[in-house]
C-alpha cells in the first residue's frame, strides 16, 4: 500500500518502511507524528484519490532525526560591472521513517 501526503508545501509518494526527509518539523526524536492530508491512497489496482484529500485516512511516521542539507551556493555576477556576490544556504531538514498507513 501506498499513498500521496503533502507537507511542507511539497508531495511525497510514500510506502510503509520508506525513510525520507521532510521540511522540518518541531517534534522530538523518538516521537510519533501524523500526516492528515492524504492526497491519494493506493495498493495494486484500488486506487483512492481525494477531492483535495481522502477523509478517514492518515499516514504515521517516526520521527529518526533533525538535520540539515548540503550547502547551496548562490552566485550573482555582473560582467564589466564590478559586482559580485555570493551567498549560501542550508535547509533545516527532519528525517522521518513511515510505520503505518492508515486508508479509509
């Protein structure tokens, strides 16, 4: 079984036993979270698509760990001008590992 969730402002296609990493969340190691708008949930051909989301479902996930991604470096150049900037950036990141899906 698998399901569509939005968080972040992005969609992720998740299993049960996918790990992937999320815009990040304030909950603490160890705890478990739940994600409400469930886009779409699936297995095989028994597809269930939501208008925006499918009631009665959720996704659970745990929550393995906080980070933050690599750095981005961000060039601005301007020929014969004299002018150069440069600048980075680093993403907050939560690490998250699906345990249950729970479809309507």
């Amino acid at each position: 079984m698998y399901a569509v969730i939005k968080t972040g402002g992005k969609q992720y296609k998740v299993a049960q036993g996918d790990t992937l990493k999320i815009e990040s969340l304030t909950a603490e190691v160890g705890s478990v979270v739940s994600f409400d708008e469930v886009l779409m949930v699936g297995e095989g051909e028994q597809i269930k698509v939501g208008t925006p989301t499918v009631a009665g479902s959720a996704v659970k996930a745990e929550v393995l760990g906080h980070g933050r991604g690599d750095k981005i470096r961000i060039v601005k150049h301007r020929r014969r001008k004299h002018y150069h900037k440069e600048q980075g950036h680093r993403q907050n990141f939560t690490e998250v590992k699906i345990t249950e899906i729970v479809g309507a």
